[in-house]
C-alpha cells in the first residue's frame, strides 16, 4: 500500500520546517582553522560545516519523527523518546552483565528469544523507577509486541555497538520488571546503510546481535518495518521531493557562504 496523502504530507511539513529553520537561524562556527581555510577556502569550509550540522540534526530528531508518522499512519501506537520505567534486582542484573559477557568472549551465539527467557525467568517485580538506561529512541507498540528502538548513526564504532547491545538487554529487564508476561523486544535501528548496495554486515556485528530475528534493521528493513508496509523507495522520493522544493533557498544560503 502506498503511503497515504497525510503521511506524506506531514513528513513534508516537518522536513521543510526543521532545514528552513536551520537555514534561517545557522552561523558558521567562528573557529580559526588556517590550514583548513588555506586548503579548502572558507566557503567551502563553510558549507562543509552547515551539512554536518544538518546530519548532527538528522541524528538527534528528525529519524525518531518521521519514524513516529510512518508508525502512527500505519495505524500503530508510537513515541520518540519514550520512557522505560522500571527496576532491575541484582540478580537479574547479574544474568545480564554475564550474558553480556558471553556475547563479547564469542562463547555463546546471539540468540534474542533465548536471552529474553533468561532475564525473564530471573526478574522480580520492580518499581517503575527512571534509570540511566530510561530513555528510548522510538517505542513502536505493532499488535501486541512492544518494540523498543536505539536509533544509533550508520558506523558505530566496537565499543559503541558492545553499550548498545547491554542497554538492548536492560531494556528488556525494566520492561519485564513492570510486567512479566509482556512481549518485548528491544533492537537497535541504523537508518540507512552506507555501504549500500553490498548488505551491511561490518565485522563489529558478528556475535552479538541476533541479525536473523531482526535485532538490528537497517534501512530499508527500520522503515518498512515501523510503516507496516514496502515504503522506502516513496519515502526516499519524499526527501527528494521537499530537496527540490528548497533548492533555490539552499543555494541562496550557500551564496552567502562565498561572499563571506
């Protein structure tokens, strides 16, 4: 099914506000960079620093909403930065912190449905506490599965991907902790994949994710999935649509760049 009128309509709206408002409010960085200038020349520095101050917001916002639109237009329940309550005991915390260990040693295989049984074979009832690991990219409820989402950039580092993965596994408890008999499952989404059209399979993977069940989804796989629906070639055209819509405003805001 094709993306209806208003989903369409709303990412729009959000996609030409959020670079209109960059556009109107950004100022260079004052940095004295001499090598940089002398080899680049300011302007291009210039317009070098605005697209990575667009990806910085891509990064921070503009993924978790156009995710929450798909989901809601394809009749799911969604939030972006959704609080996960709850209390994980020391026990459980400890059948986490050594499954964790497993995965990095390489002595066990990723498996999310055998790990979930473990911390949901363990877990007492909690309070519904904030903790440092509260906070989730993007909370998508499809029927009755609870899916929980770290929105994270396209080339995460080792170390990244190994925090990744124990904040994955303690979602998981503070979620069980409020209610045992809930489905859960926690995944890590990459919005696009940067070596694209070879699959995105970097060494940093091998082991501690479950990529056959889907514990990470990248590109095409994040937002088919939280639209319900063979999406991301429209969804690609969308951007495209609101890029040729504000050329002329982007290029009136890269000029500026070379008089300065």
């Amino acid at each position: 099914m094709p993306l209806r009128s208003h989903t369409v309509k709303e990412i729009s709206e959000l996609l030409v506000g959020t670079i209109r408002d960059k556009l109107r409010n950004y100022q260079p960085e004052t940095l004295h960079m001499p090598f940089h200038h002398r080899l680049l020349g300011k302007d291009r520095y210039a317009m070098f620093s605005f697209i990575q101050s667009m990806n910085t917001t891509f990064g921070i916002s503009i993924w978790e909403q156009v995710a929450v639109i798909l989901a809601k237009g394809a009749g799911y329940y969604a939030e972006r930065q959704y609080k996960l309550l709850g209390e994980i005991d020391i026990g459980t915390g400890k059948i986490i912190d050594n499954l964790h260990y497993k995965l990095r040693k390489g002595e066990i295989p990723a498996n999310k449905n055998s790990e979930i049984e473990q911390i949901k074979g363990s877990i007492k009832k909690g309070q519904p506490k904030i903790d440092p690991d509260s906070t989730v990219d993007l909370f998508v409820k499809v029927k009755d599965i609870e899916n929980y989402f770290d929105i994270t950039s396209a080339k995460p580092n080792m170390k990244e991907f190994v925090a990744l993965k124990l904040k994955l596994l303690r979602w998981t408890g503070l979620r069980l902790s409020q209610d045992e008999d809930i489905k859960v499952y926690t995944r890590l989404a990459i919005p696009y994949n940067p070596y694209h059209p070879e699959s995105y399979e970097r060494w940093t993977l091998k082991g501690l994710y479950d990529l056959d069940n889907g514990e990470i989804l990248v590109g095409k796989e994040f937002w088919n999935f939280v639209a319900g629906d063979d999406i991301y070639e429209e969804l690609l055209d969308v951007f495209q649509n609101v890029g040729e819509f504000l050329r002329e405003e982007i290029d009136k805001k890269f000029a500026e760049f070379r008089k300065e």
